[in-house]
C-alpha cells in the first residue's frame, strides 16, 4: 500500500468497513491483517488484490508514457495524442518489435 495514494487508501478502507471488515496497516514490515467474517475477509483481500493489480498496471502506463508520446496526425493537419494507455501499449510493442497493438 505505500504505493498508493490517499484516495486509493480511502476507498480500500470504505469497501472494507462495508465489508465489516478492519484493515490493519503494519507499515514496519509493510503487512496487512484483515480482521472480520471469513467470507467477507476473502472478499476484501480478494478487493485489495484487484486495487493493487490496477495501481500496478496504471504505474507501469506512466512508465511508459515518459519514454516517448505517440501522436496520429487528422486530416486537417491538427495533431492529437493517443490516451495514456493506449500510448503505453504502443511503446510496449514498439520496443519489443511488434507491428500492432491489441486493445483490450
């Protein structure tokens, strides 16, 4: 979690007290403990899972996004930027000698 920011905090802590579920944060050792119901301590860990892989995944766009900015020219000879993502998957295949991209 010292990765994520205050917003990403407070919506994991919202989802996990309607869960009946109390995170508890180590920051020493950088632990998590749930404390609730079994069933909705899988559903919350299952959750913090889910926001990690996000917050993992919009890092690795940003990563990305520094390495270069790809642009598509319109006919009116006005350039646009792709969007973030989009961009990031570009750069991806780009440097691994790929000729498309598959948006998903």
């Amino acid at each position: 979690m010292h990765t994520w920011d205050q917003t990403t905090i407070n919506i994991f802590y919202k989802y996990s007290f309607e869960q009946h579920v109390i995170p508890e944060v180590n920051s020493i050792n950088e632990k998590l403990k749930l404390l609730g119901p079994k069933d909705k301590v899988m559903e919350t860990k299952i959750e913090f899972y889910r926001m990690k892989s996000i917050k993992a995944e919009d890092a690795r766009v940003a990563s990305y996004a520094r390495i270069a900015v790809w642009v598509y020219e319109m006919n009116n000879g006005n350039v646009e930027k792709y969007p973030l993502k989009l961009n990031a998957l570009i750069e991806e295949a780009f440097s691994k000698n790929v000729d498309s991209v598959r948006i998903i």
